[in-house]
C-alpha cells in the first residue's frame, strides 16, 4: 500500500467509524467495509494497523468492551470527528 492508498484507508476508516459514532465497530467489520469499497486483497493487519496510526492521533479510540473485550472495537473520537468533517470540505 502506498502512502495515497494508506491516507485513503484511514479517511475511509473515519468514515466508517463516524457513521455510527456511539458504536463501536470490531476489525472483522471495518476490513469487510474497506474491502467493499474496491480494496483487493486488503487483509486485517493492514486495517489494525492503521486504526492504531488513528488511534495514536487522537481520530479514533479502543472501545470498552465488557463482554468479550478480547475482539477488539473501536469508535471515533471527537478529534476525529472534526478531521472528518475537514477532510470532507464540510
């Protein structure tokens, strides 16, 4: 993945976190979202790696999970809210 492809990822990340910004949202889903908007090949790693770039930024966080907190979600954050809405020319 190239340093576009990587920028794209992580917009699109956002996105998906920003739909539903009370909800968290587990690797499994974000990838399946990533994939679906044309990106072959794209594998979980990738995606977990980049929401850990978004989460070291501030974009995004690691939910709090009670009941099975080793499958991982996250949600944005209001940081990542505004970057969103930056990046989105809203």
């Amino acid at each position: 993945m190239n340093a576009t492809q990587r920028e794209q990822l992580r917009i699109s990340l956002l996105r998906f976190l920003g739909d539903a910004p009370t909800m968290a949202q587990n690797l499994g889903m974000l990838t399946q979202l990533a994939v679906s908007e044309g990106r072959r090949g794209l594998l979980q790693q990738e995606v977990e790696t980049e929401l850990q770039y978004l989460v070291d930024k501030g974009l995004a966080t690691l939910a709090p999970k009670t009941l099975s907190p080793e499958n991982k979600a996250w949600r944005i954050t209001a940081t990542g809210r505004d970057q969103l809405a930056e990046s989105q020319g809203l």
